[in-house]
C-alpha cells in the first residue's frame, strides 16, 4: 500500500472549518487507498501570539525556553486535526516530535535533525490510523525540546516522507503552486507544472517563501516527490523532481530578496588565510553568508564583500570587527539599502547570453548594479532597494516567463519516462543514519587551464555591465565566472571574468576596448589559475563550509584570487600549480562529508 505525507501550513489549520477541511483530505486519500501521515503547523497567527507573550516576560528569553513554548502551538493543532478526523468517522492518532521519534541537535531555535525512528508510525499506520504528526520540533539527547527554524514543517514532512520511503510528500499551503515568481509582487507570474530541485533549492534560499532550502534538501538527497498544492482548491500544483519542466529554456524563475546588506571588508592583504578569519568570525555567529565576492587584489590588497539579511548586519559587523586587527584590513563598508535580484535556470550553463540579457534588461529599466555573482544556474545582482520591484518586473519580461516553454514537461510525462527508465539516482544509500541533516557533499573538482581578466574602476552606473558582457558575447567569448564587488570607498567597482585560457588574448583585447569606452581606470589578466570547486547539498545552511575551504587553502599556503558562492557550489580560484594539491586536502578535510 502506497504512503502519502501531507503537510498543512498555519493559513490551511487557521481555524476549526480549515482544521476539518485538512481532515477530510486526508480522509479522502486514505480512502482511496493510501497510507496517512499528516504534519501540522501552528495555527495561524499561534506562533506571533506566543512570541509576543515571551517578549512581554523579557527581552531576551532562554533559547531552551522558547522552544518549549513555541512547540506548543504544533501540539494544539495536532490534536484538533485528530479530533476532526475522528469526527468524520476516520481513526487518527496525534504525536509530538518527541513521540515521532525526531532526534536533533541541542541547537535551540535551529535545530538539525538527526535521525527518526518509524516503529511507531509504521505501527500506528498498520492498525489503520492516520498519523497527525507535530511539525517544527523534535528532541536532543538530553529529552529537550527543540524547533527547527523558519520553514521547519516542510522540513519535518519532508524528512518524514524520506525515512518512511513515501511516494509522495504533498505540502498543502495557502498558494496553489510555485510560480516563476512571488505572484503577490508580479500578477502575471506563471505557475510552473514541475521544477527541479537544484532551481527549487535556489529559488528557496533567494526568498522563495512557498518552500524552505532545508525541506528541499532532503528531497533532493532522498529522492522525494513533493508535491506543492493548494489547501483550498482541487489545482494540479506544482511537482518539485529532479527534473526540470524545460530542457531549452534558460531561466525558469526569478526572485528578489528585499531586505539585504552589503558588507565590504576593504583592503584585505592578498595573502593566505585572510578570507578564513572573516569567515570563521561570521559563521561562529550562525549567519548564513550570501553573495561572497573576493576579487583579485591590487597593490598586494584585495577588496571581500559579501551579503547578509538586513536584520543579521549589526551581529556580522561585530563579528568582522573583532578580527579586524588580525585581518590586518583598512575598513569595513556597510551599506543595507540593498536589495538582491537574481535569476535560476537548470539551462543557463549551456546557453552563452543569458548574463548579457539580464544586465541589458536591467539598463534599459535605468538600475544600477552593486554586485555580481554566478554559478551554474543562478546569476544574481545587488541593486537600489528602491529599484528592486522595477528590476525583477525587468527581468521577469526579459526572459518571458509568464509564458509556458514550448518543451514544457508535465508531470505525467516525466513519470511516464521514470517509470520506462531505471531509477532517479538518491543518495538515501549512501548516507549516515545518525545524520539525516549533516552536509553532503557531492564532489570536489577542479577545472583547469583557465584565465581572468579583471576591470578596476568600472563606474557605478546604470548599463556598464550590459554593456561589458554584450561586447563580450560578441566576440565569441564564453564566461564561466563573473563577479563585481566594491573597488573602494569613491564608490566605484570592480568586473572580473574567467575564461578558457585560449580565449585569454581575445579577452583582453575586448577588454581595453571596454575600458577606453567607459574610462576605466586599468586591466589585469593572468594565467596559470584553476578553479577548485566544492559542490554539494546544504552548502549555505551549513556555515562552516566555506571556513574549512579557506582554512584548508590558508594551510596549504594557497591563496585565494576569486571566490563566488551559490546553494550548490562554493568556487575558488586558486595557482593553478596548487590546485591538485588543494583539491585532494579538501577531500579529506571533508572526508565525513562526501559521498
């Protein structure tokens, strides 16, 4: 007999006519004969009430203490979604987290699962019950109660529906699927049939707020279909697999993420193990560190900048400030009138101009660009917070996505070719069992036998980049990396690209045509460098990652020229004489964590 996990947000248990609509669903899925298991969130607006009733006792509760409180919200709902069901003529059966055997860390108000024992749902599922299970919470070693954060009832379903081997982990919520955009900020936003989990994964970390990065990260190591429906309507929803809804169309969504801060840690010595103390000072604090551009020096210094959500800026600026000294940089630049724009494709890394395309579109709005970052399949942007809404309705348009692609997939035609087909690959058989959250890391590579080219004092104006990469694409020159970052306090910043070393020649020529046009203060190019990247599953959630890649480096003696950072991957580019070396001390300095 197949198994099902629902999962019902807070807006879909708000009240009692909601709470007996979640239980007729699954009533009705049982019926048609499905095996049950229910996870529930808090009731509406439950959580805010009990936050504001902590913060009316102090102003800074106990960690411990606002877990056993908050889990309490879960526990209402569960037991009147029981009761409704057994109102409706149906058997159910309520748990804690505690009871459904989660086991996480003792990290308080953030906790990682562990592992979860299934004796007892498989048990209650065989006696015909269906499991109402407390999203949210689970218990450390000690028998606390613990929470796991922003977006945690996804995370407890889908973990569910992972170590139960569910067919399916359906997230019912107040939207009735994933659309290429927030549908509230953008009308003509398109809901999409299918979207893959690496897109589903940046989309989730860049803001969107259907799903959370951590649930789709134990989709993607197990293997789960998850299914994004409507509480309130029969729609289809939006199927998240591995794969993508499209195999031509470059990009399948854009999001903006509004309330961003821009750190620039300024004139940083160029020499190994200066990006390691920044990050080491960061992560100690459990700030997830976005949009990481370190560009290549000058005059033996080099210029990090990175983002961080707004309100975590004043925490990560007494974070940077206390290694300062040992840094040995020249200042610290903040600025949290910044908003991040980004674009995600599963096809961008085969199509040459979909950088160009976005910078253009973003011209011809009249925003400017701060920052620049790229990975496989995501480009994303630092722009005026004020220009935000006006830069993704620019890209959105750019890139039609209101339109379905003409190759669309729906989800029955990619199971009709699964099921033709051997198995979508998961990596369930090859992980702990004690670890069920831990990082996974995928591979450590490196891509050799390439160049950069970087532009100093690239004004900081609306077009310069469209323009940059356009005169690029023009001749025939294809770019792996680019990152911008602040060149110094008059504001002005910094482009560098890499290349196939072949093109090097090519590059720069283009280049110095570039920087008489815009009047540019130099260029550099150089060789010899290779990138080492790390890829994996949990990179940003997982702090300490890019702190054991430049500690690993800074050991090494290997120093870092560019970074840049994505859900996915972290890259470096390093001496391309060093990079077989670093690349097999990276192997084992992650040795737990790759498959």
């Amino acid at each position: 007999m197949s198994l099902i996990v629902q999962k019902f947000g807070g807006t879909s248990v708000a009240d009692v006519g909601k709470i007996q609509a979640a239980a007729r669903k699954a009533i009705r899925a049982q019926r048609q004969g499905h095996r049950v298991v229910m996870v529930v969130s808090a009731m509406g607006k439950n959580t805010d009430a009990l936050l504001g009733l902590a913060g009316e006792i102090c102003e800074q509760p106990p960690a411990r203490e606002m877990d056993m409180l908050l889990s309490t919200g879960e526990q209402v709902s569960v037991a009147l979604v029981a009761m409704a069901i057994h109102s409706l003529g149906a058997k159910a059966v309520s748990l804690t987290g505690g009871q459904i055997g989660m086991k996480t860390d003792n990290s308080f108000s953030k906790a990682r699962i562990q592992s979860i024992s299934t004796d007892r749902i498989e048990g209650l599922l065989d006696a015909g019950n269906i499991v109402v299970a407390a999203g949210f919470q689970g218990i450390d070693d000690d028998l606390n109660i613990t929470t796991l954060g922003r977006g945690g009832s996804d995370t407890t379903a889908v973990a569910l529906a992972a170590v139960l081997g569910a067919d399916a982990c359906e997230i019912y919520t107040d939207v009735d699927g994933v659309y290429t955009t927030d549908p509230r900020l953008l009308p003509e936003a398109r809901r999409v049939d299918v979207i893959s989990y690496d897109e589903m994964l940046e989309l989730a970390s860049l803001g969107a707020g259907v799903m959370h990065s951590r649930s789709i990260e134990f989709a993607k190591k197990f293997g789960v279909p998850i299914h994004v429906r409507s509480s309130f309507s029969d729609t289809e929803g939006t199927m998240i697999v591995a794969e993508a809804e499209s195999q031509t169309q470059p990009v399948s969504g854009a999001a903006m993420t509004p309330d961003e801060a821009r750190v620039t840690v300024l004139g940083v010595p160029d020499v190994p193990g200066k990006s390691q103390l920044i990050f080491s000072a960061i992560a100690e604090c459990k700030i997830a560190v976005d949009m990481v551009v370190q560009n290549i020096g000058k005059k033996g210094r080099a210029n990090v900048s990175f983002t961080v959500p707004r309100e975590e800026l004043a925490v990560t600026l007494a974070a940077v400030e206390s290694v300062m000294d040992a840094v040995g940089a020249e200042s610290v630049a903040h600025d949290d009138q910044v908003s991040k724009v980004s674009v995600v494709g599963a096809n961008m890394a085969t199509q040459t101009s979909v950088a160009s395309r976005m910078f253009r579109a973003l011209s011809d709005a009249d925003v400017n660009i701060y920052m620049i970052t790229t990975s496989e399949i995501k480009i994303s942007t630092l722009v005026p917070k004020s220009q935000a809404s006006i830069a993704l309705r620019a890209v959105h348009e750019e890139f039609g996505l209101h339109q379905r692609p003409e190759d669309a997939q729906s989800w029955s035609e990619i199971k009709e070719d699964r099921d033709n087909a051997a198995d979508v690959d998961a990596l369930v058989s090859r992980l702990r069992d004690d670890a069920l959250e831990a990082l996974t890391l995928t591979g450590i590579s490196i891509t050799e036998k390439q160049a950069r080219v970087t532009l100093h004092g690239v004004p900081d104006k609306p077009g310069i980049a469209a323009d940059m990469f356009e005169t690029i694409g023009d001749a025939g020159i294809f770019i792996d990396m680019i990152v911008q970052g602040c060149d110094g306090e008059d504001g002005s910043t910094s482009v560098s690209f890499t290349v196939d070393e072949t093109a090097l020649q090519a590059s720069l020529d283009v280049a110095n045509d570039i920087l008489a046009k815009h009047q540019m203060r130099d260029v550099q190019g150089g060789t010899d460098i290779a990138k080492v990247t790390v890829s994996g599953i949990g990179l940003r959630s997982h702090t300490h990652v890019a702190t054991v890649l430049f500690q690993q480096l800074a050991e090494d003696g290997i120093n870092v020229e560019m970074i840049n950072t994505s859900e996915l991957q972290v890259n470096a580019v390093i001496d391309a004489k060093r990079a077989l070396d670093a690349a097999e001390d990276l192997k084992r300095a992650f040795a737990d964590s790759l498959l």
